[in-house]
C-alpha cells in the first residue's frame, strides 16, 4: 500500500503512552494552527502532551522532568 506521501504502510494508529507523549504510526497529516501542513521525517513520530516540548508539536522528553501526569482511563 503506498500512501499519498509516497511511503507505504498500513493503517495510521495513535496511542497515548501513560504519563507520555502521543505516539503515531503511519501516515497522518499534521496541520499548525495557521493551517500549514507539518512533514514528519519519520514514520513514527512522538507528539508533545506536556506543552513545555522545547521542538513541539514533537515530543523532546521534557514531560519526564516537568512531571506531567495522565490520568487513568476506565474503559469499562
């Protein structure tokens, strides 16, 4: 499968590590708040939760030493 980037790969998924950044696989289109579309340089990319990412939208690691915390979700 090729996507309109030109890579392949199945479908995009994104999973919300606990205490962590939004993790996302495969192709999605990323758009800034003027509307302009962000290219990731890889497939799988680590988005900022925290908001005190010194690179956002991308994750640097600084929810580790900000303390940022999620809460648990009960998916009963």
């Amino acid at each position: 499968m090729t996507n309109s980037n030109g890579s392949t790969g199945g479908t995009p998924s994104i999973e919300a590590y606990p205490d962590g950044p939004l993790i996302v696989r495969g192709h999605v289109e990323i758009v800034d708040s003027d509307g302009l579309v962000i290219e990731p340089q890889r497939r799988t990319v680590a988005l900022c939760r925290c908001g005190a990412s010194l690179i956002k939208p991308w994750c640097d690691g600084t929810h580790k030493l900000s303390g940022f915390r999620t809460d648990p979700v009960d998916h009963d």
